[in-house]
C-alpha cells in the first residue's frame, strides 16, 4: 500500500497534537496538574510517536518516545514534573516541531538542537524520580500489578485493510485474560471471534508482562484506533503535584480533555476546494442579481410566478452564499492559541512576571483574515510585554500586583470583529512620543490631543526605546502592524493611561469574499467604495472648495481642510466626466484612509449593497487605487476604491 497518500493528514494531525501539548504543559505549570491534562498530553505524544512508526519515521517515534516514557511516570504519579522538567518538554515539542517540518519539506535537520533536547530527557529520565511527596508511602513490588487496556478501532482500520485479530492472536501469546467486548449484549468470550474483534474489547495483561511489549503490539495501528493502556499498581499512587509558576500564569490556557466527550463529526477539506466553491456561489449571487434587474420592470400581474419563483431564488442564493462562507468560519482561537507559550518565553527573558488574559476565543474570523491577523497581534503582545509591562519591583513600588495581565479579547460588533490587546502596566508616555517626535521633525499639531500623540508611534521607524534590544528599539513593528491591518480592511486604534495601561483596538471586516459598499456613479462608470471607509457624504457648497498651490484642491469640512480628490481624474476618465464645480455643486464622499481623511469627488450615489470581490490583480493587473473588482447585476465590472492607495498617490505628489 501507498502510504505517502495519507502524509498530509498525519502531519496536520501531530501538529495538532503539539498544540495539544504545549497547551497542556502550559497549564501544568499554571498549576493545573490534574489527571485530564496529563492524559491529553500523554495521548498526544503517544499518537505522534503511533503515526511516526506507521509512516517509517523512525527518528521521530524514537524521539517522541522518550517524551512518552517521561509523561506515562507522570500520569503514574511515579514522576512530579516541576517548572524545569515542564521548560524540557516544552523544548522537546519544539524540536519535534521541527523535526515535522523537515520530514514533510525537507532542508536541514537541526541534529545539535535534537541531541540537546534528547540528553535532557534522558538525564531526567536516568536520574531519580523526582516523585511527589507522599505521607508514609508504602513500598511496592517492581511493576504493576496487571495491565489493563481497552482498544476500539476506527473504521480506517478496516478500510485500509487491517485485521484486529492479528492483535488478538499476540495478546493471547502474553496472557490476556477476561477479554470483554464493549458491546454488552454479547457475551465475553474465550475464542477469537471476528465480529467483537471489530466492535471493540477490553482485557488485562499479567504484570510480568513489559510495556514495551505491549507497544509493540499496536505499533502498527496506533493512529488506528482508541487505545489506552493502564498500569494497576498494587498500592494506591500519589496524586501529582506541580509547583506554581514563576514567570507566567496562563490559567486561561485551553487544554482539551483526554477521551471526554465525542468529537464532533468532520472531514478534512482542501482550503483551494474550499475557495472555489466560495467564487462559484459568487457567480451564482452574481448572475442571481442579473435576473433581478432584468425583472424590474416585469407587470407584477402577469408575471406573478415568476417573480415570486425569482425572489425565492434570492432568498435561497443569500442562505446558501452565508453557509459556504461560514465553511471559512475558524475560531479566533487559532490565532489566539499560540500566544501562551510566546508570552511564557518572552516574560522569562525579561525578567517580568506576566499573566495572559483570552476571551472571546470561539468568535468566528475568515480563514484568510485569521492568518494574516497573526503577525500583527505578536507585534503589539511583544510591544505590551516589553514596553508597557513594568519590572516586579517597579510595578511592587507602584502599588500594582507584580504579575502583569495581558488581555487578549475578541468580540463580533455588526459586519466586524474587534479585537483588543490590552495591559494593565504604565501606559504612553506622552511626553516622550512628543520629544521623539520633535527629534525626528515630525508634523504635530499645536496643542495635540491625547489621540493625536498616539497616532505618532505608527510613523515608520519611530521608537521610544532608551536601548537596542532583540525585541524592541528597531522602530520596526507599529507602522507595520497598521499596514497589515488596513490591506484586510481594518483599522487600529490606541486607548491609553498614564500608570493605568493601553489597549490596541483593532476592527476587521469577518471575511475578504464578500465587501458592503457604497456604490457610486462617476460619469458612466460606477465604482464601490468600501463602507467600513466611508466617514460621510455631502454636498458642498462652491466656496466650501478651494483651490490651492499645484493646482490641488481641498474641502472645508467644517473646521478643518482636507484634500479633494476628482475621481474621473484619477482613473483617467477625462475632466468633463465629472459636474463642473462652477456649474453646480459637486458630490464629496468623505473616507477614512491610511494619512488621513480625504473628499472624493463622484457624480451620484447609487445605494448600498453587498460585493463579490475579483482580485484584479490576478485576474488583470495590479491598478493603482484600485483594490479589486466586482461584477454587477447588470454584467458591468465596478472598481472598488482603495483609499490608501490614493491617499498614497496624493503624498507622493506633494512630496515630488
């Protein structure tokens, strides 16, 4: 049989796993040593080290299986694993990481990192037992008392071609006894039967009997079937104990419970089948809103059917673009959930106390949205931890806990999800931004708010730092965070405190198919503008505008001015396409854009409605100011403004 059909799955399935591990050992050393924990990382790491054998890579079931052999003493409660041994296993699950990496892309194995990793898990395995303490323990005889296990297969056991008596067969060669079958309506047997084989049994094993040998039994069907192997001590194990931590407090840390209740049933789906099921529901939306208009003027009387046949059609068409949509639909969580360990890390390296805060981690993003989130969201956790955060003692003196908490939170608000990074440490120093700013001559408004001041850190290359560091004081990260978040539509705003803190808001569209706009007409063209961007609309009067230096014009929005721009002009559709200024007043759209607020001059506003959005640039080219595409319902293509880009195109003018 080819196996290199089933790598894929095995590979996201371990790293899923590791995730399930870095989670769990994050919580030990929280504190949350309980029997649930320890299981879903022994299950992890013994499922790895299943599907590794399977798929013959040898180094890294061989690897994995000093990580089990360490855990299963744990769960035994022959083991106490403290904040040291917790700091080991978490290393090993980075080299398994990428040991991973290399068996499904190739490159270089990073063998020094490997060995490291390898002897430290030796060392704590060859040493004495750390074992919890125990009020006058009992001695024990060496092993257990039996060997409890309960296997169920999968039905992949099955369809690949395996056959669960040949387990049967060599378990019955070491001894098995009181073979039970988990369907109770049958009776337990003696003679391998067949039909339990494949429903699912349960038996004991002498203690004579080694683990290893056990193992060796399943090896081959590991990542096959539910198995769980249990030693029967003769006296009653202590309960583990795991030390409070000193660095970190993730005690919102997600760990999922070993064998709780029934997954819910799946299938893996390619993300590319996945997309283009979503741009045919586009077309189908698309050619929906074609018949639609087409109607318009149909006698309702007479065509009564059909237009009632049509409006279903419309209804059903939405219903089904918001179900293939909601396929994309990812929990927050799969951004959120790598922030524990970067926190623990980057805390330890610091010298602070940190305590990670999540909420809001089952509100659902665009897969898309949620990936390209990431960067910026380890931006603004790094710049809280480093800037923002206090010293122990520092914040002891200020009367605050010496733990910092860093808050993590998302929450849908309409069309939009908003999610906010927050801390509770010594918040902006004003005085310092305005300093840095005057040392860089940078623009600042007489007498600026407390916003204005804020907005000065997303200057490229601006940094507060006294010192260079390998986290900060590179003035590279701020700029960056707010470019990523606007080319997804969104926006990133800053709250902050002196001695209280600072929160980074950030407000993302939930998905990139799909965009609610304004449409407007410009000359005989109509273009989209996002609605998420628009501020207002209005209609000038001819001395709100004025004309200044170049030839550029500016719109007096009450107190203020802000640049004009003429959208025939801009997308070369001639002067005359859009009303004279002299001849009538024109129509200004207010958007917000990456350099401010700036008008943009259009003929008519045609409504609001939702957009298909066509890559232009994979389907054309790249089109300055332009964003994307979408089709209409009467088959016309429609542009789709992209204010930074334009507002991009103005600061460069006025540079040159």
């Amino acid at each position: 049989m080819d196996m290199s059909r089933f790598h894929a799955a095995f590979f996201e399935e371990s790293r899923e796993g590791l995730d399930t591990m870095e989670s769990g050992l994050l919580g030990m050393e929280a504190g949350r040593a309980d029997a649930d924990t320890i299981n879903a990382i022994f299950r992890a790491a013994h499922s790895i080290k299943g599907g590794a054998g399977t798929f013959g890579f040898r180094f890294i079931s061989d690897f994995t299986h000093v990580m089990e052999t360490l855990l299963d003493e744990a769960r035994a409660g022959k083991r106490h694993l403290d904040s040291a041994a917790v700091s080991v296993l978490l290393t090993s699950v980075d080299v398994l990481r990428g040991m991973l990496d290399y068996a499904e892309n190739g490159g270089a194995l990073d063998q020094p990192a490997i060995d490291a990793s390898k002897a430290e898990l030796d060392t704590l395995l060859t040493g004495a037992p750390a074992a919890a303490p125990a009020a006058a323990a009992k001695p024990k005889a060496d092993g257990p008392e039996c060997w409890r296990v309960s296997f169920r297969p999968f039905p992949s056991l099955v369809l690949s071609g395996n056959d669960p008596l040949r387990m049967l067969r060599e378990l019955d060669e070491l001894g098995a006894r009181d073979i039970t079958c988990f369907d109770d309506t049958l009776p337990a047997f003696a003679a391998l039967d067949p039909v339990n084989a494949y429903l699912g049994w349960s038996f004991e094993l002498p203690g004579t009997v080694k683990r290893a040998a056990i193992d060796d039994v399943f090896a081959w069907v590991e990542d096959q079937c539910d198995l769980v192997i249990e030693a029967i001590e003769p006296e009653a194990a202590p309960e583990p104990i795991v030390e409070t931590p000193v660095a970190i407090d993730a005690a919102d840390a997600h760990v999922p419970a070993a064998g709780g209740s029934a997954a819910e049933s799946s299938i893996r789906v390619g993300v590319n089948k996945v997309d283009a099921l979503i741009n045919l529901v586009g077309e189908l939306v698309i050619t929906q809103a074609m018949i639609q208009q087409r109607t318009e003027n149909l006698d309702p009387v007479q065509f009564e059917g059909l237009l009632a046949a049509i409006g279903q059609l419309e209804r059903n068409s939405r219903d089904l673009q918001e179900a293939v949509m909601s396929v994309r639909m990812l929990p927050v969580d799969f951004a959120f959930s790598r922030f524990p360990r970067m926190v623990r890390d980057l805390a330890t390296r610091l010298g602070k106390k940190v305590r990670l805060v999540t909420k809001g981690e089952q509100t659902e993003l665009d897969k898309g949205v949620i990936e390209k989130i990431v960067d910026p969201l380890v931006h603004l956790i790094r710049n809280s931890i480093d800037h923002g955060l206090e010293a122990p003692d520092d914040r002891r003196a200020a009367g605050k806990d010496e733990t910092g908490t860093i808050a993590l939170s998302a929450v849908h608000q309409g069309g939009h999800i908003v999610i906010e990074v927050t801390d509770d440490g010594r918040g902006l120093n004003r005085e310092k931004i305005l300093a840095k700013a005057a040392e860089r001559n940078l623009p600042v408004e007489a007498n600026p708010t407390d916003a204005q001041v804020w907005e000065l850190i997303f200057h490229p290359g601006f940094s507060t730092a006294d010192k260079l560091t390998d986290v900060s004081g590179r003035g590279v990260g701020m700029d960056v965070v707010r470019k990523n978040i606007q080319a997804l539509g969104g926006s990133v705003d800053i709250r902050s405190e002196t001695g209280k803190g600072s929160t980074m808001v950030i407000r993302l569209p939930l998905t990139l198919a799909i965009l609610d706009g304004m449409t407007v007409a410009v000359g005989d063209e109509v273009f989209v503008l996002p609605l998420n961007m628009v501020v207002e609309s209005l209609q000038p009067g001819a001395d709100d505008v004025r004309t200044i230096g170049g030839g550029d014009r500016v719109l007096r929005l009450r107190e203020d001015y802000i640049p004009m721009l003429n959208l025939a002009e801009q997308y070369g559709l001639g002067v005359g396409a859009t009303v004279n200024v002299l001849d009538a007043s024109p129509i200004a759209v207010v958007v917000e854009s990456e350099r401010g607020r700036i008008a943009l001059e259009v003929d008519e506003l045609l409504g609001q409605q939702q957009v298909v959005i066509k890559n232009l640039e994979t389907n054309y080219r790249k089109v300055p100011g332009v964003s994307g595409a979408t089709i209409l319902g009467d088959g016309r293509v429609a542009l789709i403004v992209d204010a930074d880009g334009l507002a991009q195109h103005l600061r460069l003018k006025d540079a040159a």
